[in-house]
C-alpha cells in the first residue's frame, strides 16, 4: 500500500494582540491506504489545528499556514484554488468535528444537511439525495431514519448528532475520514458506540481515518499507528502496539503512566506529569517538554532533537533514552 497523504514541513501561526502564537512547528507524516493513524495529545498541542491546515479550513486572519506541503492524489493541497479545495472538502476527504451541535446548522433539518453534499458532490437529485440520506442514517444506526428526515438537530440526543455527523462525513465515499475528537462531549457508553461504529465502517467502506484526540484508552483498539504531539511538534510516532509497549520519549511514558488499568493491582498509583506546557508564543530555545522532564540533560535546554528512528517504524524527538536515563548517541 502507498502513501494516501503525505505531510511535509506544516508550519501554522496565529498572528494575535500577544503576539506570534506557534501553534503547529514543522510537523511531516503520512498516511497509508486504509489505515487509522492516531494523533494525540493534551489540548493546545496542535492537533486539532494540524489538521484544520490541511483542508485550509485556518480562519485567516489571524491564521495562516507559513510553511509546507500535503500532498493527496499528486497535488499539493496547500496550492490548489478556492474552488479545486472544496471539491476536495466533504467529498474526498471529510471531516467529522468534535461538538456535532455548533457543527449542524440548527435552522436546517437533518435530511437537508445530510443531502446537500450529495447533491453538491454527487450530482444527485433532490429525490435521490433523499433515499441516499435515509440509507446513510440507517447505516450509522439512527432509527426508524425515514420517519426523521425532517426533524432538526436539537431533536437528536448527542450521540445521534454525532452519528449523522458521520453521515454526513461518509455520504461521498471519501478516501480520508479526520475524526476531530468525535467522541469528548459524550458519555463514556455512547463514545464506545460510536468508536464500534467507526471501526467498522471503516472494514466495510475501506477508507483511511485521522482520529484526533487526547484519550489513549480509545486509541489501543482503534489505530494502527500513533503520532504523539506536544507543544506543536511530533515528539514520537510508532505502530499502536510497539508504542504500548516500548513508549520512548518522556512525554509518552508520562500519557501511558496517567491511564488507568484494569490489569495492575490497587498499589498501582497514576502517574502525573508535573508542570504546565510552554508558552507558544515564547517556546524553549532547546527541547519543548525540558521544564517537565524528569530525564532531562544539558543538551535539552539548548537543543531541540529532530524525530529520529529507534526502531523501524519507531521514531522520537529526544535525546535521553529512557530506558537508562543516558543521552543517546545519535546526531541530527
């Protein structure tokens, strides 16, 4: 399988009162052919705005995309036209965002909302659209969807919103599905409901999925891959599996040590990451996570690492290995 996505240098920045907001630093990664790559992190990392850059969904001002490359399908999304973008938008690569309710237009009922893409995209009638939209609410589990069509948003629980959201993200068969935190503002029942839903849409459908968020318990039976961000910048990225069981950089063992488990016994205590993450508009000259480390060396405080590979397939911005607390002997 090649690569579906390719992100190369994505650099975006807040022109603000305070100042220059970094909010994502250079960041480069791919994405394969049906694969579910997860990218997580504590809120203000980049995640949600790395993303966002790449459909150019960045409202400007005061953002703006300074530096990079996205490729899909042999073009650069970052270069294309107003027009060529939104062809691309909600058709090839679609989006599901976090909170289903500002996302859905309250005046609008739902089969509307639902058949608009494919009326736009698709180039279906209005009758057609229609029997499409009810088939992709039964499809995400709404029930008895013909009889709803015509109802709003606000007559739908959280958890129904959020399953037309997919909907409407699938409507027009998209290559790529980003999932922006889908599942944070519902209970725990509803987000295991809706990640079972996606999973399996995914075998059946056969698209790739950015799922985005800050929850490792979800992403252990959902990725393949994970990409972990801090402060803007990818500090590790690995197969789901060898990152459970081999996390290399000091920001990762700290988000696996705050999970709770099911398999270690009542002396296990959670582990807390002391601090606060850095100013964005005045990052660390050196390493972003040094004022929070506990692994921490001189080379930290005046030199960021670059991600590089501990393993194949495994790769981290450090330079303290922290399996003996010495520094490692790679150079940049």
């Amino acid at each position: 399988m090649g690569s579906l996505l390719e992100v190369k240098g994505l650099e975006t920045r807040f022109f603000t009162q305070d100042g220059l907001v970094k909010a994502v630093n250079g960041i480069s990664y791919h994405l394969d052919e049906g694969e579910t790559l997860a990218i997580v992190g504590e809120s203000g990392c980049g995640k949600s705005v790395g993303v966002l850059s790449l459909l150019r969904l960045i409202p400007q001002p005061p953002g703006k995309v300074t530096a990079g490359e996205v490729w899909f399908e042999g073009k650069d999304l970052l270069q294309m036209s107003d027009e060529e973008i939104r062809q691309v938008r909600g058709n090839r690569i679609a989006m599901i965002f976090q909170d289903p309710m500002t996302s859905l237009n309250p005046v609008l009922t739902i089969g509307f909302q639902v058949s608009e893409a494919l009326m736009l995209h698709m180039g279906m009638d209005r009758a057609a659209a229609a029997k499409r939209t009810v088939e992709l609410l039964e499809m995400v589990g709404i029930p008895e969807a013909a009889n709803r069509i015509d109802d709003y948003p606000h007559q739908f629980s959280g958890g129904m919103r959020q399953r037309v959201m997919i909907a409407m993200g699938l409507s027009c068969n998209p290559q790529i599905l980003i999932a922006d935190e889908p599942t944070t503002a519902l209970d725990v029942t509803i987000q295991a409901q809706i990640t079972d839903l996606v999973k399996r849409l995914r075998d059946e459908i056969g698209m790739a999925i950015i799922w985005i968020t800050h929850d490792l318990g979800v992403v252990a039976g959902l990725a393949d891959r994970v990409i972990v961000m801090y402060a803007g910048f990818i500090v590790e990225e690995a197969a789901v599996k060898d990152l459970y069981a081999r996390p290399s950089h000091p920001y990762t063992v700290g988000l696996l040590g705050s999970l709770p488990r099911l398999d270690a016994g009542r002396a296990h205590r959670l582990v807390s990451i002391e601090g606060l993450p850095p100013d964005l508009i005045d990052l660390p000259k050196g390493c972003p996570f040094f004022a929070r480390c506990k692994y921490r060396i001189e080379r930290c405080a005046v030199e960021n690492p670059h991600l590089e590979p501990v393993s194949p397939g495994h790769r981290i911005a450090c330079w303290v290995d922290v399996n003996t607390g010495k520094g490692r002997s790679y150079e940049q």
